[in-house]
C-alpha cells in the first residue's frame, strides 16, 4: 500500500487509503468539498493495522498545510485514553471498579459521597459533573485544587441513581485516582505506558518542542455553556458554568502542558486507531500487551441508560465508554466502544470487526456527540465492509 495524492476541488488529500475502503476517502474528501472542513485526518485499522490514513486541509494560522505529522486537541476523545489508563489498572489489580472511591481517596467522602463507586466515576454517574464552584481556565490546570473542590462537594443528585456527563469533572476524578493507587499523574502514565510503548503521537500534557506542529482550533460560534439550551439553574446548565471553555483556551502554552484528562488530549486520528487497536484486538497489538481480554470485554457491561442529566438523552455508558444502544447503533457491531469529542472529532472501537475508526479536525462543529462528518466517515467503513 503506497502512499498518494489526489487533488479534490481546492484540496489535496494525502496519507494511504487501501482500494477496499476507497468510500472512506470519499467520504472524507466529500467533508472538503461541501465546505465543512479546515484541516482534518481520518484513520481506520483492522486487527491493528493501518487501512486509511488520511489528511488534507490548512492549520488555520500560519496558512500552513495539515501535514502527516500534525497533531490537534481532541477534547472529549481524550476521554478514551483516560478511560484506558483506568482499565489498565483494575487489569494489573491495583484498582476495583466495585470498591467506593473512599477505599483510594479517603477525602472523597464527605458531604455525601462515602458510597460514591469507581465505577460511578466511570460512568459518570457522581453527582459531581461540574466543580461546585465557577472556576476559570487557569485554576483548571491546577489539579489538586480541582481534586480537592471536588472532593469537598455535595453531590448535586444521588449517586448512583442517573447518569449526568462529566464534561471535565471524569478526568479529574480519574486523574486523582490513579495518582493515589499508582503515584503518577495520568497524562505521565499515559505516555509511559500507553503512548511509547505504542509509537502513539498523542499526548495529555504537551512538551514545548511539539508546539510546531499543532493546528489551531477554529472555535465554533457559542461557548460550551451555551450548547445545550436549558433552565439556568439545572444540572446541565451548573454543569458547563462550572468551567467555560470557547475553544480558544487550546492555543495557550497554559493549557498545552495541563494534564487535562477529559478533554486536553493532542493528537490526531492515526495515533487515537494506534491506541484504540490495543482494544479492538483484544488487548495485544504488534506483540505490545497492555490489558486482558476480560478486562475489555468488562468495558461493554453496561451501566445505565438512564436519561442524562446534562445531555439531555438516553446514553449507554459502559465502562469508561459510550456503547452502543441496540435500537439505534452507532455501528453494525453490538461489541462497540466509542467518544467523540467536542466539535467533532471522534474514535469507535468495534471489537467484533477488530476495527478502529478515528477522526480530528480543527474546524469545530457545535455539538458534544459528533456531528456528520463523523457519522458520514462511519458509514463509509460499515459500507466498504458490505456491512451498511
């Protein structure tokens, strides 16, 4: 498989793409031509190896074109890596995703959340989906105080008892955690442990010298507090005031180098399939272990589908992930883990067809759970498999 150029409309997409999935660069070059698109990368693998990998398009401020190597911040896809971590140690025994988060966290418990499980944190079912206190981006990046905030709160309904997203809260619930059963933070341990073993460029927490190569986000036209149209007193609402991000924070030097596990991730659509591989194919890829079979097959339990109280809707989360619902599946595959991020960009995992399909761009769209150019880029693949 060669790598090649074709020029469409006014852009040149480049990267390889094998013939059996040629709809997926379709697809993608389709994203360019109806002007929904900056700059942008897609990536698909089967059984850990690379079947599209793809990019086209500009770096917005220096005019400069989005190259093999350009990285982007991914928001909520970040999730998943974080989730990952999180797998990893419940598979290595040094976390129970059955235990309260008192059992780590001792301080967790007050004011209510003594019975709050891990595998609440996972599914973001807390009652803690926002800070209980409006904070701004810079006290953002200081983790213990967002912990410690976090961990004097009152929980805003009964844990346990419905999902609400925890839009930035997850990581920094996820991040504590990990930091007290393994002493690292969760952006290092994702790149000692995840990241290099794995060759993969995606990072939570960016070194200066990547700086280059980072495509700037074109911000969408409302902050995340204004997305979601509800009462101004409403969990949803309280959710996204907590901390309001428009989607400029991203190019700040500030907010590269935060570990910021649930939404600060960098990276692009090859190196979220690179991670994601290690799930879709059991927990091994190029003779690289990190997780157990059972571990991931664990992932897919589901652990309610309650109405969210932010989101609005009936989401399946499993552990860690977004599952599919089986009356309207994001893909043809009940065995499927998936995230998107804010403004668009996306990673599905489908453990039945050992495929992953990723997607970054940099020009955002407005919603919190993907948008077309995703959703068009996942028919392509289930069409090129004659699984549509």
């Amino acid at each position: 498989m060669e790598k090649w150029q074709g020029e469409f409309e006014m852009v040149l997409v480049s990267g390889i793409c094998e013939e059996k999935f040629s709809l997926v660069s379709d697809a993608f070059k389709s994203n360019f031509d109806a002007g929904d698109e900056l700059g942008a990368s897609a990536a698909v693998t089967v059984d850990g190896k690379s079947v599209v990998d793809i990019w086209a398009g500009s770096r917005i401020s220096t005019g400069d074109e989005w190259r093999e190597d350009t990285i982007v911040n991914v928001y909520s896809t970040t999730k998943t890596m974080a989730s990952m971590c999180m797998l990893m140690l419940a598979d290595r025994g040094l976390i129970d995703f059955a235990k309260p988060v008192r059992d780590y966290w001792p301080e967790f418990a007050a004011n209510g959340k003594d019975e709050v499980l891990v595998s609440h944190v996972m599914s973001h079912q807390t009652g803690c989906s926002g800070f209980p206190q409006t904070i701004t981006t810079a006290q953002l990046y200081d983790h213990d105080f967002c912990a410690n905030l976090l961990a004097e709160m009152t929980p805003w309904w009964k844990p346990g008892s419905a999902p609400g997203y925890h839009a930035i809260t997850q990581g920094t619930l996820q991040g504590e955690l990990l930091r007290r059963v393994d002493g690292r933070t969760l952006g290092k341990f994702f790149q000692e442990e995840v990241a290099a073993p794995l060759g993969a460029d995606f990072h939570i927490g960016l070194p200066s010298t990547e700086y280059d190569r980072v495509a700037e986000l074109d911000p969408p036209e409302k902050s995340i507090d204004q997305i979601v149209e509800v009462e101004p007193d409403s969990i949803a609402a309280k959710t996204f005031k907590s901390c309001v991000l428009d989607g400029t924070e991203t190019g700040t030097t500030a907010w590269r180098e935060a570990e910021i596990p649930a939404a600060g991730g960098i990276g692009n659509a090859r190196s979220i399939s690179r991670v994601h591989s290690v799930l879709a194919c059991g927990g091994t890829v190029d003779g690289i272990s990190l997780l157990k079979q059972e571990t991931i097959e664990a992932a897919l339990t589901r652990q309610t589908f309650e109405r969210d109280l932010v989101l609005g809707l009936g989401v399946p989360y499993g552990m860690g992930f977004g599952i599919n619902h089986e009356k309207l599946p994001l893909t043809p595959s009940a065995r499927t883990l998936y995230w998107f991020g804010w403004g668009g960009s996306m990673g599905i995992i489908d453990l039945d067809e050992r495929l992953t399909i990723s997607y970054a761009m940099n020009k955002m769209a407005s919603g919190l759970v993907g948008d077309t150019r995703a959703f068009n880029l996942i028919a392509a693949v289930y069409a090129a498999l004659g699984k549509a």
